[in-house]
C-alpha cells in the first residue's frame, strides 16, 4: 500500500524588539544568564503585564505580509499548563482571538507554484531556557517573556522538500521585514513539524506526530523523512500510529519519544485578567501597512523586469544583504546583468574564499559600479577587470588601479592601425600564411599588435581591423 504524506508546519518566531513581551527588561540574547529578568519576567506577586506596542507592530507586519485577516481587536489568554521554565507557571498567548488569520504565501515546488494557507498568527511569550547536565538541570530566566509570533499553517505540505521550501521563504520573508534575525542556531526561530500519514485517495487524516523545536532546515528534512519511513512501517504491519509529541536526536537521526497524547490536551485557557483588550488605532494600522519594507518576492519581479533569469534573481533574494548590495550598486549603473555576474560570482567567492561575512563585505558598491561601465565602454577587458576587482576589494579606486597599471584600453582607431601596419611590416610570413588559409596567422599577428600596445589595445577592436589590412595586401 502507498501512503500520502500530510504535513503542517507552526513556526515559532522571536521578535526583533529592544524589550520583553510584557515587561521593560532588555532583549539580548548573549548577556549573561539571568541578567535580563524583572519582577514581571520572575512572576513576582502583585505584578502587572504590560504589552509591548513593537512586538504588536512587528505580528501586524507579518499578518499583512502572509496576506492575513486582522483582528483589530487584541485579546490575551491564559495557557494553564505547568512551565517550569516559566516562573509565574502558566503563558500569556492568543488562543481565541489570534491578531491574523486565513492567511496564504506561495512556495515553489518540483510541479510548480503551490500555495500553503496560513491558519493563524497569534502573540505569545517565549520561554526560558533550560540546560540539562549530568549534575543537575539549569535554567536561564533571559529569554523567559521574549515576544514571540507563532505562525501555523493548514496541512497542505506532501514531503520535505515542500516543507524546506515554506520554511525558506517564511525566514527569508521575516527577514526582510525586520521583524526578527531568524537566527534558528539560536533558538530566535523554530519549527514544530506535524506529520501524518494516509493511503491515497482516502479524505480522513491521519493519526500525527507532532515533532518539536527543530532548529535548522537540515533538521526538518530529517526528521520528516524518518518519521515517513517509521509511520510507514508501522501502517504496513498492521499496527496503528499513536499520537504523540517526538524530538529529533541529532546523533541518530531519528525522531525521540516525548510524550504521549490521547487526544487534545486541555490546557485550560480563558481570558488574562491582567490585560484588558486593547482596540487598534484604524490610522496606525494603515501606517504600519503603507511601510511594509520590499518583500523578496517584490525584488525578484523587479530583478526580472531589468532582464536578469529567474537563477539570478533567486539567487539575490535569497540573502537580503547581497539584494541590498546590488541594489545600491545599480543606482549608479544600468548594467544590470553585468553587475549581477560580478556580484554573484566574483564578490561572493571572494567573500567565501576569504571567510569574510557579507556584513563586513569590503567591496564600494559605487567602485563596482564605476568598473563595470569601464569594462561596458571597453576602457578595460574582463580579463583586466579580475585583476581591477581583486585590489577593489582591498578598498582602491578602480580609476586608480587601471591608472597605476597603465591597463586602459586603446580604443583610437588610428593608433591601432598604426600598430597593426608596423606589425604586418614587420611579419610578412604571417600575411603569406593569412592569404593561403592558414588562420592561426591571424592570432599570431593581433597577439603581437597587443603586445605592442603593451597590452592595451582593445582586442575586438584590433582583430576587425587587423583582418580588414589582410585583405587589402
């Protein structure tokens, strides 16, 4: 029997903010532990919650970037479920009244366009962290309160290359929004992954593992592809997939027991008390939407617009510094295609060879611009642009380097000739050679032009005129 895979996706994503959800304490993932807590965070009796006006800002970004319905109307609720890694022992979320919902985004896959709807996005507090030694378990109060967006789609993903691709874009998109640094490394951004399996044809879903806090692409792609395998061999023997939350284990590749669900867990929710709900400004609202920053999929329709392929434009989305960089650079050129190959090729193996983050990448983006007009108006040849580039990185003018070097091109068409008769005077063999066919005759003499000219002459240029005073002896 073959199964058809059934997978949905809630993204969990900490917020780029100066402060906590509910409190005034500092948001900064490398402090020392427990350095960035207050009353609030510590669940001190007597406190009061305050909301953070830029994680709402920030959630109302991400709703209107996923297209989604929003609720102007904001609504906390309590979570009743024991935290030990949340003092006050239970978390402020949005179970009934989310800030967006029926939401979509478009992800690309091997059959084309596909389209994932969005369930729902809600704001919530981030948990604090806990370590786990052999002498005991520890915990780090910093991260406890972090304004949190999760983001939790329909299940309408079929395998993991579909969910990478949602779990890509998602990142990217965020990303560009500034709404957070996406680091997954860092726990600032995770992905819960449910995943059933079904035969084909049948409606009904089927029974789900929910694998939590998966903190890399690599990491969902795994686990994904050994929970289809597990399920499969358990349907395939007769046996029945039980519902239960699982963790991967990096060392085994595997996906690990946690706990064990017979049904929807009641987590007793109702309405905090301590946060009244709190209606929107209609003209504040509007304003965070007329600001929304460039969207990847905004740049790639302008990329294409300037002529470049759908390679290159993915290519420069994929890491909104480098689309930065380009941008910059065609603001002083419209040698759009020719700035994306250098930028592409050249800057980022440089960068890469050299271990240089894009953060601190070295290259003026107006000298880059300046060398590519020399190389369009053939003022210097390719070959001589690599070499240009190579002290352009080091921060020199290209102007300079091509001076220096004494690499401009002669492009005066009367010197060329002036040359070119001097060196078929010189070679009357080679003309003889030209005359009887041979057409190697030709390189042999434009090379000796070029070395006359010190290198200098343009090359396409001398090889038309060398080849017209051939015919004219």
């Amino acid at each position: 029997m073959n199964f058809e895979t059934v997978i949905g996706i809630e993204i969990h994503c900490e917020l780029k903010t100066n402060t906590k959800m509910f409190s005034g304490a500092a948001v900064d993932f490398a402090s020392e532990p427990n350095t960035n807590t207050n009353e609030i965070d510590l669940g001190m009796p007597g406190i009061l919650p305050s909301v953070n006006k830029e994680a709402v800002a920030s959630a109302l970004r991400t709703c209107y970037a996923l297209e989604c319905e929003i609720d102007p109307l904001i609504k906390f609720d309590r979570k009743n479920y024991y935290y030990s890694d949340l003092p006050k022992g239970f978390q402020i979320t949005q179970q009934f009244y989310p800030i967006g919902s029926h939401g979509k985004i478009q992800i690309e896959t091997e059959l084309g366009k596909k389209e994932i709807r969005i369930n729902r996005i809600h704001m919530e507090e981030d948990t604090a962290k806990q370590l786990h030694q052999i002498e005991g378990s520890f915990i780090n109060f910093n991260r406890a309160g972090t304004p949190l967006i999760e983001i939790v789609t329909e299940p309408d993903m079929s395998n993991a290359k579909e969910a990478i691709a949602y779990v890509e874009k998602v990142r990217n998109m965020l990303y560009y929004l500034n709404v957070s640094d996406c680091k997954m490394e860092e726990g600032s951004m995770r992905c819960d992954i449910n995943i059933s399996l079904r035969p084909y044809g049948y409606p009904e879903l089927g029974v789900k593992s929910e694998i939590k806090n998966l903190n890399s692409v690599s990491n969902v792609q795994k686990s994904i592809e050994f929970e289809i395998e597990r399920q499969s061999k358990i349907l395939l023997s007769g046996g029945q997939v039980e519902q239960a939350t699982r963790r991967f284990d990096e060392a085994s590749r595997s996906t690990v027991l946690m706990r064990k669900k017979e049904g929807a867990v009641d987590y007793k929710y109702f309405p905090e008390p301590n946060i009244f709900p709190i209606r929107l400004d209609a003209n504040w609202i509007e304003k965070i939407k007329n600001t929304l920053p460039e969207l990847p999929s905004e740049r790639k329709s302008t990329y294409t617009q300037y002529g470049l392929s759908d390679y290159d434009a993915d290519i420069l989305v994929q890491t909104k510094e480098v689309s930065d960089f380009y941008n910059e650079v065609v603001t002083h050129t419209k040698e759009y295609k020719l700035v994306a190959n250098w930028v592409i090729v050249e800057m980022m193996a440089f960068l890469n060879k050299n271990n240089i983050d894009i953060h601190k990448n070295p290259l003026s983006p107006q000298y880059l611009a300046i060398m590519v007009e020399m190389i369009q108006a053939k003022e210097i040849s390719g070959k001589q642009a690599k070499i240009v580039f190579e002290e352009m990185m080091n921060g020199k003018d290209p102007r300079k380097v091509v001076e220096e070097k004494g690499m401009k091109q002669l492009s005066d068409t009367s010197a060329i000739l002036t040359l070119i008769q001097s060196v078929l005077d010189a070679n009357p063999q080679s003309i003889e050679d030209f005359k009887n066919g041979k057409d190697r005759a030709v390189g042999f003499l434009v090379g000796q032009v070029m070395k006359a000219s010190k290198g200098q002459a343009n090359p396409a240029m001398t090889n038309k005129m060398l080849v017209e005073e051939l015919k004219k002896r």
